[in-house]
C-alpha cells in the first residue's frame, strides 16, 4: 500500500486531484505539504457537482481530504 505522504513527495509541483470530505474536487498544482497532509495547490479549479471555477491558491487542512490522486 502505498502511503499518502509517499504521493505527496512524488506530485510535489504537479498536478494532482484532492476529493474532500464535502465531495469537492480539487485539481491544482502542488507547492507544498507538511506530515498533517495540509496542502497549499495553485493554479486551483473546483469541481462541485456541475459547477467548476477558478479558486487560485488554496490552502489545504489534511483532515478535509479523502482521497488524493496524481494526474
């Protein structure tokens, strides 16, 4: 099994896609992370239901986030 922090390490200044607890989905550009899975993505989109925009930078809490994919 491979472990959150090891994806984290591996997508740093990539895109990656974050599904939160509320069943957003967040696809941004990596910058930063710490051992709490707290994230910071730029260039940010967010998806919920149908709905898309443009969010930025976002700073991320890891205990919001379910799933963490690379893209």
């Amino acid at each position: 099994m491979v472990q959150p922090l090891q994806i984290l390490e591996k997508s740093l200044n990539k895109k990656i896609s974050v599904i939160l607890k509320d069943n957003r989905v967040l696809v941004g550009t990596l910058v930063g992370y710490d051992d709490y899975m707290n994230m910071v993505l730029e260039d940010t989109e967010e998806t919920q239901g149908e709905q898309v925009r443009r969010v930025g930078t976002v700073v991320l809490r890891g205990n919001n986030v379910v799933t963490i994919a690379p893209q």
